[in-house]
C-alpha cells in the first residue's frame, strides 16, 4: 500500500509543480472536473477520483476529500519514470495531511498499458446498477455488450486504432469482481484491459468504473457516454428489450 511521503522533501515540496494560472493546467483541471463530476452524483462521498498524465509526469487527486471541494493544493505528482515499485511509489509532490489514493496503480496501468492521458473512476449509480444486473444472468456475465445504439460513436475503435465506433458496432465492456482495497483491483484491471484490448473502460462489481482516453477530452466524453448507455440500457431491461439486436 502507498503510503504519502516516500522520500526526503524540500522545503518547497514541489509546489511549483500544481501551481499555474492556465485553467487547463492538471492541477487546476482535476479539481475542476471532479467538481462535475459530484455534481453528477459519480464522485459522492469522497468516492472516485481522476488523474491526468502530462508527459512523465502524472496528477492525481488525493483520498478521502469531499471531491466538489477539492483545490490544486490538495493534487498530488508523480513521474512514472521512477516508479519501480508498485508498493512504494516515489511522490515528487505531496499535499500535507493527506493520503494518496489507492486508485493510483489503476490510473498508472491505464497511462502505462494504453499511454492514456487521463482516466477517470466514478462510482455512478448506473454502472453499479450494470454489474448488478449482469451478476443476475445464468452464466453471471462478465462483460456488458450493447450495439445499434447512437451514442456508440462517442467512443474509439481501440488502443492504437482509427477513427470512432459505428453505430452498427457492439460496444464491450468488461467486469472484473471488487476487492476490499481497491489497489488489489490493479491485477483485474490489467487482465482485462489484455482480454479486451479495444476496451477504454473497465466497471467493477457493486464498486464503480474506471474510464480513460488519449486526453482529457476524450477520457471525459467516453465517460459521460457510458453513464448515459448504462442508464438506457437498465430502461431497455425494464421493458424487456434486449442490448443486443440484428439491425444491419
């Protein structure tokens, strides 16, 4: 488990690293974003998080703090270059009082495994409701798939490919089961993300989702599409119509 302070800081601990008057700024954004994101029920309780990637270095918000109350003061930062330890990760920045959030391998995996440039973890009541479901099926699918659905187009065809889905295309998104610390997820996620290469987005049972993308942007808008399918699709089970269907 990461603990906050791995190293012998500065004075300064680094503090030019958060500080900028660019609202596009990581440290700005994340607070920024999460801010939204409570406003959208995904972040309630502290629950969730975001993180951004900008070259080798990688910010992140922190645990356990009302995230619609956050500040670039609280954000912390990390090089991925001189993570070498999984269990002991080296912080170049790290806000007083605080605890990193055990978020971070999972966040770290999508940077390091699909060189995302964000990845946002919500716990939308949609996507708890998704797995639920799923986990009432015969065979207890581990994977949600819907398609001839408009909002399909707000996601990429894959990790190094071109262009968007189509609305012909099936949407898959894997289930990996919760743990009770939600570092211990990072092995599931990676697994998943290798069974399902084209997937930006991996839920977890009773828990949550972590979604990224190439940029903030995108990481942003697969996200916001992904809520609204999971709301449909719980509508489409109460009347009985199925997320997969021959249209062509």
């Amino acid at each position: 488990m990461a603990t906050g302070k791995t190293y012998e800081e500065s004075a300064e601990n680094n503090d030019h690293l958060i500080r900028s008057s660019d609202s596009q700024h990581p440290a700005n954004l994340i607070p920024e974003l999460c801010r939204k994101f409570w406003t959208l029920g995904w972040v309630t309780g502290t629950g969730g998080g975001t993180s951004i990637r900008d070259n080798d270095l990688v910010y992140l918000a922190p645990s356990g703090v009302q995230k619609e109350l956050m500040k670039s003061e609280d954000i912390y930062v990390l090089a991925l270059s001189q993570q070498t330890d999984p269990k002991k990760r080296i912080y170049l920045r790290s806000p007083p009082s605080l605890k990193p959030s055990q978020c971070t391998p999972l966040f770290i995996a999508a940077f390091t495994k699909r060189n995302a440039g964000c990845c946002i973890h919500t716990h939308s009541q949609w996507a708890v409701l998704i797995t639920l479901l799923l986990e009432q099926l015969p065979s207890n699918a581990t994977l949600f798939e819907i398609n001839n659905i408009e909002q399909i187009k707000g996601f990429g065809r894959g990790y190094q490919k071109q262009g968007n889905l189509g609305y012909h295309d099936t949407l898959r998104i894997p289930v990996i089961e919760n743990t009770p610390h939600e570092e211990d997820l990072t092995e599931s996620l990676e697994e998943a993300m290798d069974k399902y290469p084209d997937t930006y987005a991996v839920l977890v049972r009773r828990h949550g989702i972590y979604v990224w993308g190439e940029t903030v942007h995108k990481a942003k808008t697969q996200c916001e599409s992904l809520d609204y399918l999971f709301q449909l699709a719980i509508e489409m089970k109460k009347l009985g119509l199925s997320w997969l269907s021959d249209i062509a």
